[in-house]
C-alpha cells in the first residue's frame, strides 16, 4: 500500500487551518500552563488519533450522536478546567511562591485525553477529515490529519510555555481559568444555539 503525499499534505493543510482557531488550542494552552507539557501532549495527541480513526473508519455515524449532549459534556468539562486553574491562582502567596502543579503522567494525561476526547466529538475537524476518508485515500488522510491536530497541540503547548516564562505563573493560570471559562460559555451557547 502506498502513500497519497497529495491528500497527507491536503489534510494537513486543511486540518491545520481548521484547527488552530479551535477551542481544544485554547484548552491545550492551558492546560500546559498548570500541567507538564509534554504529558499534556502525550494525551491531547492520543485523543486525536483516537478521534482521526473514528472519522475515518465511521464518520458518518458520527452525526448520529445528539449533538447538544456532547457540547454539554465539553462545557462541564471545561468548566471544571476553569474552576482548577482559578482556584489554585492564589497557591503563590501561600505557598511561598512555589505553585503547585499538576503531576504524575496517567493524571496529567488522562485529563489532557478526557478534554480533548469529549470536546472533539462532531467537530468541524473531525467532519472534514471523514469527508476527506470519503473521496482520498484512508491512511493517508488519517496521516495528514492526526500530524496537523497533533501540531497544533505542540504549538498551544510552546507558546504557553514560552509565555509562562516571561509572565507570572499566577497570573498565567489566571488567564488560562478564564480562557477555560469562556470555552465552557461558548459549549453552553452551542448547545442552546444548536
């Protein structure tokens, strides 16, 4: 069997662009603000192969899931983001400036997984990578789709990186709780909107 490069390099390009706007960046920045990045990555990228597979393999089962359950699981879960990142904002003054993080690789990753997993479901990435399966070749549209969701994820997670060493970890977090917020918001808009 052998490689289409044009429809890797089509869903790359298409996947890439669809999803850097897209919450679950937003989520992988901050959760790499509290949690260790790498482990982060390790889950969110598993979470996309997982999902990539199951575009390809049955994307037209996908439309078959009640699309406001699945956007009120996301937004509780983003909620639940928020509310950890905003309640350990004032770990600093405490803790004589030392924050407490998140730790451990099967928490970190299982978190990072569970977000992603829930909040991908029926997502515009997801329905162009099935509608790409549809008319090229499988394994390469799953290739180009999971390294570009897998890129973004590395890019949230270097700039959040970058952006914690510059700025105060209480105030990332802070910013990341309420970035979190605003995600759970905007699921909850979407299943009353939807």
């Amino acid at each position: 069997m052998s490689l289409d490069l044009l429809a890797v390099l089509t869903a790359f390009g298409l996947i890439f662009l669809a999803e850097l706007p897209d919450k679950t960046m937003f989520a992988s920045l901050a959760m790499g603000t509290r949690m260790r990045p790498l482990y982060v990555w390790f889950g969110t990228s598993t979470a996309f192969v997982v999902h990539v597979a199951i575009a390809v393999g049955a994307g037209s089962l996908i439309g078959l899931l009640p699309d406001w359950s699945v956007r009120l699981v996301s937004a509780i879960l983003f909620g639940f983001g928020a509310f950890l990142l905003l309640r350990g904002g004032g770990d600093d003054e405490e803790g004589g400036g030392a924050a407490r993080k998140v730790t451990g690789f099967l928490p970190v990753f299982t978190t990072a997984f569970t977000a992603v997993f829930i909040s991908e479901w029926g997502d515009l990435t997801q329905i162009t990578t099935a509608n790409l399966a549809a008319t090229n070749d499988a394994l390469s549209t799953s290739i180009g789709a999971a390294a570009a969701l897998m890129s973004v994820s590395a890019l949230a997670l270097l700039v959040g990186r970058f952006i914690a060493q510059r700025v105060p970890l209480k105030t990332v977090q802070r910013i990341g709780g309420v970035c979190m917020l605003g995600l759970a918001v905007w699921s909850l808009v979407e299943v009353f909107a939807g």
